[in-house]
C-alpha cells in the first residue's frame, strides 16, 4: 500500500536516469543518451520494441529533435553549430528508411 504523504525530495541528482517497463526493458532515458565526437551528448531519448523513436539532445554540434519510425530516422529538426560546422544555423531533415537524406534544408551563413 502507498504512504499516505510520501516524502517530497526538493532535489534529485543522477549522471543518468531511465526509465522501464514492466519486463525491465529501457522506455525512456534521461542524461548522457550517446557520444558524439568523443562527447557526451545530453538529452531525453524515447524507446518502443524497434528502439529509439523520439529523442530532445544537445551536443557538441548543436541540439536535435528527432523522430523515427522502426528504428530508423525519419524526421530531424535543429540547430547545427559549432567548430567546423559550414552552415550555422536551424536545420530540417527527412531522411528515407536507409537513413539517407531525402530533404536537407539549413537557414544560416
């Protein structure tokens, strides 16, 4: 049975937090999510049976939204910048299910 008043923390600190289902599979993650560029890339990450589906991260070239369908990268919405980055600046993507780029727009210069 549930505490009545349970204890109310004002602070919560971890390096990572996820999240599972009732068969102790990862449904969603919170904090270093992957590497990218020898960085930890920071972020939420969403997970169903084919594995990532929707993910919010920040990393060394910017931060992303993504949304995939089956496991593949469908859609991609950010902001590219950072060293060695040509075109700085919002970015939308669609990607076909080989994950090539089908619609590559930037804003920037």
């Amino acid at each position: 049975m549930a505490e009545a008043n349970p204890p109310t923390h004002e602070v919560l600190r971890a390096k990572r937090v996820e999240l599972v289902d009732d068969e102790g599979r990862v449904r969603a993650v919170l904090g270093p999510v992957h590497r990218e560029e020898g960085q930890a890339v920071l972020g939420l990450s969403l997970h169903d049976e084919s594995g990532e589906r929707a993910w919010f991260t920040t990393g060394p070239s910017g931060p992303d939204l993504g949304m995939a369908r089956d496991g593949d990268e469908v859609v991609l919405l950010g902001v590219v910048e950072g060293p060695g980055i040509v075109i700085d600046g919002p970015r939308f993507m669609l990607l076909d299910r080989r994950g090539v780029p089908c619609v590559d727009l930037r804003a920037g210069g």
